[in-house]
C-alpha cells in the first residue's frame, strides 16, 4: 500500500450539518419540489451518485444524472440543455473536481441546494504505483492523476470504489434529504440505513475474499484503486496513471515487468470505457493475462453487472482469481 499522505478535510460529522445546510432553502414537503408530480428532482454528475441518490431517494424523488451511460465521465462537455437541467433542480450531487465541465456549470447554474460528495467523507492523495512506497511522479512518471485537475494537492477522488467511504458519503446525502424534504424524512433514513447496510455487507465480503491470496500487488491501466487497495491491504501498480489509454514510457514497462515477476503478478486489468490496447501490450511482452477491474464511473453494454453492488462483486471475484486467492 502507499498512501503517501492524508489530506485534513472537514470531519464526518460537520460535513453532514454543512451538507444539510446547504439543503435548508428547499425544506418543506416533495410537493413543493419543483418536478410536476411532487417529487424532489436530484440532478447527480455521474453513476455513482446517480445509484446513491436512487438507493436513498427511492419513490420520493426524480433522478438525473450529467453522465449518460457509457460516457467516459472525466471527458464529459456540457450541453446548453443539461446547464438549463441544472438550474432547474431542487438538489445537485456532485463531486468536485471530479469533472471540471461540471464544477463550471455548477458554479454557473444558480443553484443554491447543491451537495459536494468530496465533503461528506475524507479524501487522501494515493501515488500512482503503490509498490513498496516507489514515488513514480518523482521518477517522470505519472502518479495518481488524470488529464483533470483533482482537489487540494492531488487529492484522489474515487471514494466510491470504498464501501466504507462510499456509505458515509450515503449518511452525508441522507441527512441532506432529510432536511431537503422533512415529510419523508423517515423514508429517507430507513432507506441509508438499508444502502449503509448492504455496504458493511460488501466490506466484509472484499475483507474475507481477499483475506489470503498469493500475491498483494495488482495491475491496472487506470490508477483509480487507491481507496480499494488501501482498505484490503493490497498495492496498485498504476501502467501509465494520467490516462488509461495513453502509452506507458519503455522505462515503466519494463519496471513494471520486474514488479509482474516479483510479486507473482499474473493479470493485467483494464476498465470498461477505455481502450484494452496497453494493457494488451504489457500483457503480451510479460506472458500475463488481462481481465476487467471497472472503476464504475459508468454502467454500459460491457460492464460486469447492472448495478454497484453487482459490478463491485465481479471485481471482486476478479481480484480473488488474479491474487490467488485461497
């Protein structure tokens, strides 16, 4: 593992009053929202907080997400039509710096009852290898970090790819719902308790399943399994970091054939929405196979399952097979 340092962020617990806060200007019941049949219209940036605010939301609001299925989410431009989407709705989740396009249209949109997922947990700065503390942004390589800019210090936003941290961010947006639509408040609360629940459940399945395996160190083009690795004690080894189709420099390939045979490596992940091609290529020059490790910025045609819970699952049973899991 490398988790080369811990960013302070507001603690849980404010960040839930402030996420609640931010919410006060559309208290009242979901027949004062501003959707024709009553219900709280919820506008998330992308999959992840789609499904949260679905799971949790449930009957008593109407979701839309910024990212449409199958679209790479950090490549996203916004529509006319979508910044109209925007200020027309009772609630916003995002995620900050996640998507510059949509901080912009955000910022622009008026909307006064927005919740930035980023503040309802804790976000770290994860290195882009993770093998034995090696610093690859130091060596001219590309850490953690995409083609966009991530929050203070290079903060990683993947929260999600952690039930743990993915459920505080579900308490965070429970309580701004409650507070949003204190009529169905209750709903609200037995439904993050339910979501909050089924995560705990997901924890302790990736605990027990990855608990003993023949190696610790796994591959993968999109350096986006910061959180995962830190939570199950296991050491990402990022290809090329800032883009999981850009070309990896010789001197990274060949460290990384030396990580492959040191550390028992035998797969090579890639995700759904980008291009397999490097991860192919190291795969073919070290004699290892690939498989699909899917940062779940999206559900599309490819994608290991229909929702979270189930594209989590084949990750995790893909992990467990490339590992060696006894």
């Amino acid at each position: 593992m490398n988790v080369r340092r811990l960013i302070p962020t507001t603690a849980l617990a404010a960040a839930v009053a402030l996420g609640a806060t931010a919410l006060t200007a559309c208290s009242g019941t979901a027949g004062a929202a501003g959707t024709a049949d009553g219900k709280l219209h919820v506008t998330a940036s992308f999959y992840p907080l789609q499904f949260l605010a679905e799971q949790i939301g449930g009957d008593h609001v109407k979701v839309d997400t910024l990212t449409k299925p199958g679209v790479e989410p950090h490549d996203l431009e916004i529509t006319p039509k979508q910044t109209g989407q925007l200020s027309e709705s009772d609630v916003v989740l995002y995620l900050k710096t996640l998507q510059p396009a949509v901080d912009k249209a955000v910022e622009q949109s008026g909307v006064k009852n927005v919740v930035d997922a980023a503040t309802l947990t804790k976000l770290e700065v994860h290195g882009g290898a993770g093998h034995e503390g090696h610093d690859h942004a130091a060596e001219g390589e590309a850490g953690h970090d995409h083609d966009h800019a991530h929050g203070e210090a290079g903060e990683d936003p993947h929260v999600w790819l952690d039930p743990t941290k993915y459920a505080e961010i579900a308490k965070g947006f429970g309580a701004a719902l409650e507070k949003a639509d204190p009529g169905h408040a209750a709903d609200y609360k037995k439904n993050t308790d339910e979501l909050v629940a089924k995560l705990g459940a997901l924890d302790t399945e990736f605990k027990d399943g990855l608990k003993n395996t023949a190696s610790r160190t796994f591959i993968t083009t999109h350096s986006a399994f910061g959180y995962l690795a830190e939570r199950y004690g296991l050491d990402q080894e990022g290809i090329s970091g800032v883009d999981p189709e850009a070309e990896p420099s010789p001197a990274r390939m060949k460290e990384l054939q030396a990580v492959a045979k040191k550390d028992n490596v035998t797969t090579v992940f890639f995700e759904t929405l980008a291009s397999d091609k490097t991860a192919k290529s190291l795969a073919r020059d070290t004699g290892l196979t690939t498989d699909v490790l899917d940062p779940l910025e999206g559900i599309g045609d490819r994608s290991q399952g229909s929702d979270y819970f189930e594209v989590m699952r084949s990750n995790l049973k893909n992990l467990q097979k490339a590992l060696g899991a006894k």
